[in-house]
C-alpha cells in the first residue's frame, strides 16, 4: 500500500512539475516550440497592407502547402482587427488544414487559428496553433508600424508575388 501511495505522489510531482507549465513566458527554461526545429519553404509569401508589403518565410506543413496552392489561383485580401494589445487577426474567408502545436509566439510571427483565421502577432502568446511562417527582418517598431498595431482595422492582401 505504501508503494502505490509513493507512486501516486510521484506522478502528481511529475505531471505538476514546472517543466510542464502550458503558459509559462518563454525562456531558457522553458522550451517552445517556436520556429527554431520548423523546415522551411523556399516560397514565400508576401503581406501587403495599404501599399506596404513585407515578405514571409513560410514553414511546411498541412496548412502553409494548401494556402500557397490557393494563393496559386488568386491572392486573398481580409480584414483583420487588434486583439488582446498583442495581435492583428482576421477571417481568412476558407477553412485550412491545421497542425496545431502549443507553442509560445513572438512578434512577426503569422499563425493560423481555429483553421480559417490568420494572426500576425506584434506581441506574444501561448496557445495551440498553427504556425504558417514569420515576416522577414523587421524591429518590433517597424512591424507595429507595418501592422498598424492598436490603431484599428487594416486590410491584409496575402499573395505569392511581391
């Protein structure tokens, strides 16, 4: 009986420790699963929001391969909205497959969420999503400038030419 009690404490310790934490802030003790392990694509995609455009590195997977085979036939254009002080997200009008993971985002990243919304963060977050891809080489001042953070809506044009 004593050994099963043992056990049972075990697993809680183990199940609770820290290393464990879903929402815990990012940083060397607490790995994400950020970009850093993600295969990237060759093809980019590109993000323009009133006349600027800002290039992407896509990653591969389920959801970055069916939206470059959609923006094949056309570019999509959406309107995306502030939320939570930390990102610009918007109805991507289709649904995509997803690959969702637990992961930690950082500002630049463009996520897909829920499978039919894009959000391009200017902060940070934990939640389950899909990651799509981060826009290229941009402080975090010129992609709040880019994204238009906190100042409303913006129309987001996502092509595959620049």
């Amino acid at each position: 009986m004593r050994q099963i009690i043992y056990l049972m404490i075990s697993l809680f310790f183990a199940c609770c420790s820290p290393d464990n934490t879903v929402n815990a802030e990012p940083n060397d003790n607490h790995p994400t699963t950020n970009n850093s392990n993600d295969k990237t694509m060759t093809e980019k995609l590109y993000i323009t929001i009133d006349g600027q455009t800002q290039s992407v590195t896509l990653v591969e997977n389920v959801a970055t391969k069916a939206l470059v085979n959609a923006l094949k036939e056309t570019s999509i254009t959406y309107e995306a909205s502030d939320y939570g002080g930390f990102e610009k997200v918007g109805a991507l009008g289709q649904s995509l497959p997803t690959n969702n993971a637990q992961i930690t985002t950082s500002p630049g990243d463009v996520i897909l969420y829920s499978g039919n919304q894009i959000v391009i963060f200017y902060g940070s977050n934990s939640w389950s999503y899909t990651r799509l891809g981060k826009i290229d080489d941009l402080s975090l001042d010129a992609l709040k400038t880019f994204l238009k953070a906190g100042k409303g809506n913006v129309n987001i044009t996502l092509s595959l030419k620049k």
